[in-house]
C-alpha cells in the first residue's frame, strides 16, 4: 500500500553579502528564485529567509524548529570567518532539521592538508600535493600544470585561472602570492 506524503514547509536559509559583485549577487538570487519555484511546484510552502552577519538564531526565531525543514544554503555570514560552521551549528543547536553537512564536517573542509591526510588513511586516492609554508618549499616539484590554493580556506576561495601553475617559476611566484596575500601557506596538487 503507497503512502502519501504531506508537503514540508521549508525555510530557505540563504546569505548575501554586500561585497559581492552585482552579476555574482543576480546569480545567486536567480538561483534562489528557482529552486524556491521548483520546492513550491513540489508541493511545499517554501518561506525565504535572508541570513546576515547576525546569525541564524535571529533570522530564524519567528519559525519553530519542530515544524519546518530549513534548507541551509548558508555558504557564509558577511563578514565572520567560518559562518558557515556557525550557520549549521545554531540550526543543530536550535534543533532544526536542515539540509547539509554537520558543523564538523564543514569546519574539516577549511582545513585541507587535514582532509587530505584523512582521505590518504582512508584509502581513496587523491592528486599527489605538498604543503608549502615558503617559496622554497616548491624545490623539487615536477608535476606540471598544478594548482595552488590556500590550505585553510574554504570552497574556492584564492582559485582562479592564475591557481594553475605551468612551470616551476609559475609554482614559486603562486605560492609566493598566498603566502603574502592571503597570509597562510599554500597547498599544491598536481
């Protein structure tokens, strides 16, 4: 016998930053509005709610937690480092049932090295990388192109085209940039 499933009213959790470039902050919304379109057309009552740099305990007090599903599209809190993190740890905290990684998860993803040895002792195979706290760590380095990101930040942030490294002069001068620029050291993977 098929059981039918009542709608879930959902809280659309979402953050916008005021640095964002107007074209990045048209995307997002356009995105937003799509899947609010698509969760409505599936039946739910979807309510959008806006995350600032507050947290999600403000943004969220109006809805009790035993009678919505938020999902969290929280990549960040404008202006807090790890608002990600916080964002999901205020909804376990909060007791809302939410879409995405636990807090621990999301926090182990800033941290790259530490995913990569995780990955390594687990068994699953990952392009090989060194963590480089000087230019000079690069000595040696023979796996070209390579990219080079900052191995404590999360998602993309520092990658662009100029990540991708040629040659060994490219490696030394990207990894000089995230050194000074981004002030941590650089992870480099083949």
């Amino acid at each position: 016998m098929a059981t039918s499933r009542q709608p879930v009213p959902v809280l659309l959790a979402y953050d916008i930053d005021p640095s964002w470039e107007q074209a990045d902050l048209e995307s997002v919304l356009d995105e937003l509005r799509d899947m609010w379109r698509s969760l409505e057309q599936a039946g739910h009552t979807v309510v959008p709610v806006p995350v600032g740099a507050t947290g999600v305990r403000d943004a969220l007090a109006p809805f009790e937690p035993d009678r919505f599903v938020v999902l969290n599209w929280i990549e960040s809190l404008p202006g807090v480092r790890h608002g990600d993190v916080i964002a999901a740890a205020e909804l376990e905290e909060a007791g809302y049932t939410y879409t995405g990684p636990a807090p621990q998860t999301i926090a182990l993803s800033w941290d790259k090295p530490r995913v990569k040895r995780v990955l390594e002792r687990a068994g699953v195979a990952t392009p090989r990388w060194r963590l480089c706290s000087t230019p000079d760590d690069v000595s040696g380095w023979d796996r070209f192109p390579a990219i080079v990101k900052p191995a404590y930040e999360h998602c993309s942030i520092g990658v662009t085209r100029l990540a991708v490294a040629c040659s060994a002069d490219e490696l030394t001068e990207r990894v000089g940039f995230v050194l000074g620029e981004l002030r941590q050291p650089a992870l480099v993977e083949e």
